[in-house]
C-alpha cells in the first residue's frame, strides 16, 4: 500500500479526497453503502474505521475508557487517538456530533438490504446484531438514570 507521505501532487491529492467525500455521499441506500464499503476498503481498514466509530459512539454516549476498553477490547492509547483524531477537526467535529447524536442502528434495513440481494436465503438477526441491541438498550437505561 501506497503511503500518503510519498504521494507528491498535492493538487490531485486534493481532487482524489473531494471526489471520495462526494462519492461517499452519494450512495443512496445500503446496498450502495455496503458495495462501497466493501469495495474500497480492505478488511482492516473496515476493522480500524468500525472500531474508531465504535469508540467515538460510546464516547458520545458517556462510557467510560475502561469501560470501551472491557466492551470492544481497544488499548486506552487506541480510544485517546480515535477521541483526538476527531478533536483536532473543529470544523467538522460539531457535524460528526449531531451525526452520533441522531444516528439509530436499524438492523432490520440491513437484513432487508440482503433480502433484496439474496431472496431465497433466511436471514435473521444473528447474535452480534443481539448483543449490539442489548448494548443500545443498556445505554438507553444508563442515559434516563443519568437524567433522572
């Protein structure tokens, strides 16, 4: 893999980022989203991008680093640069926070998704989609006890 550093032409470089934001942004549903995931991306990099979402998603919703830590298995060191990376973006950082703040996982648009790519198979919720959703639940019940 080609590292950013060595890449000179910084005028295409910026055209090649801006195409890539507005190719992102213009997936219309998640049959496009997942292709685009899976196309672009390979198999560790879906595993940082996941988990620095995963961190930033708890860390919005109050967890503690030990916390994150014990949940998704990531070093304290891991959660401090996801929680800079994002700090150092001022611009962007207040849109990414009302993106975390509305965003709702719906698994079923993902098993509908798949129904649609593959109809005769039986797809149901499988155990990371269960845990996810007890997860959402516990975080739900730790926000109204905060609240009350």
């Amino acid at each position: 893999m080609r590292k950013v550093g060595n890449f000179k032409n910084e005028e295409l470089s910026d055209e090649q980022y801006y195409v890539l934001v507005d190719f992102i942004a213009s997936t219309k549903n998640v049959i496009e989203a997942e292709a685009l995931v899976k196309i672009l991306f390979t198999e560790s990099e879906i595993a940082v991008i996941g988990q620095r979402l995963a961190i930033l998603r708890m860390i919005a919703k109050d967890f503690t680093y030990s916390e994150i830590e014990e949940k998704i298995k990531a070093s304290t060191n891991t959660i401090a640069k996801a929680v800079n990376s994002k700090s150092k973006e001022k611009l962007f950082e207040k849109y990414f926070d009302e993106m975390l703040k509305h965003y709702r996982y719906k698994p079923e648009k993902f098993q509908k998704a798949l129904k649609k790519l593959y109809p005769t198979a039986k797809i149901s919720a499988g155990i990371g989609i269960r845990a996810f959703l007890r997860e959402e639940a516990q975080t739900r019940k730790k926000l109204q006890n905060k609240n009350d």
